[in-house]
C-alpha cells in the first residue's frame, strides 16, 4: 500500500489495521516524509496524526505478541514437567 502519490503527496490510506510489519514500514516512510522540508502544515499534522495511531496499533499488537510467547512459555514448562514427571515414574 502506498502512503505517497507519484508527486510524493501523502494519501492517508493506511488501513484501520495491518500487520506489524507493515505498520512499522508506513511508519518509517511516515517519519522519512516528516523529515522533508517541503510539507505544508495541514500535511504535516495529517502525517503526525497518522503516526500516532500507526504508533498506537504497534505498541498494542507487540503487547499482544508479548503476552501470547508467555503464555506460549509457560505452557512449554508445564509440558516438560509433565514429561519429567512421566519420566520419573517410568
């Protein structure tokens, strides 16, 4: 998905959610843009707005990718003391 037009004119069209990876790109071409010279002040706040909600769902969707490899976690030290366990009456 393209931020820019052809003329380097941001579009806004960032979808409501995208995948992490995706996110974080649109918000470094977001932050290379913001770094330009030639904005007006309508794009630039347009961009910042764009960033912090791009910012927003990032830091939501890494606690959630967090929360998810705990709970991975503690589900592969139940499992090896499950095993350990099996092991031990063997």
């Amino acid at each position: 998905m393209e931020l820019f037009d052809i003329f380097g004119r941001y579009t806004g069209l960032v979808k409501e959610t995208v995948e992490t990876d995706q996110a974080i790109e649109q918000l470094e071409a977001i932050t290379e843009r913001l770094n330009s010279d030639d904005l007006s002040d309508e794009e630039t706040l347009r961009l910042c707005e764009e960033g912090k909600k791009l910012a927003a769902q990032i830091e939501a969707q890494l606690d959630e990718q967090k929360r998810q490899l705990k709970t991975v976690g503690r589900n592969t030290a139940e499992i090896t003391a499950i095993e350990e366990n099996q092991d031990d009456i063997s």
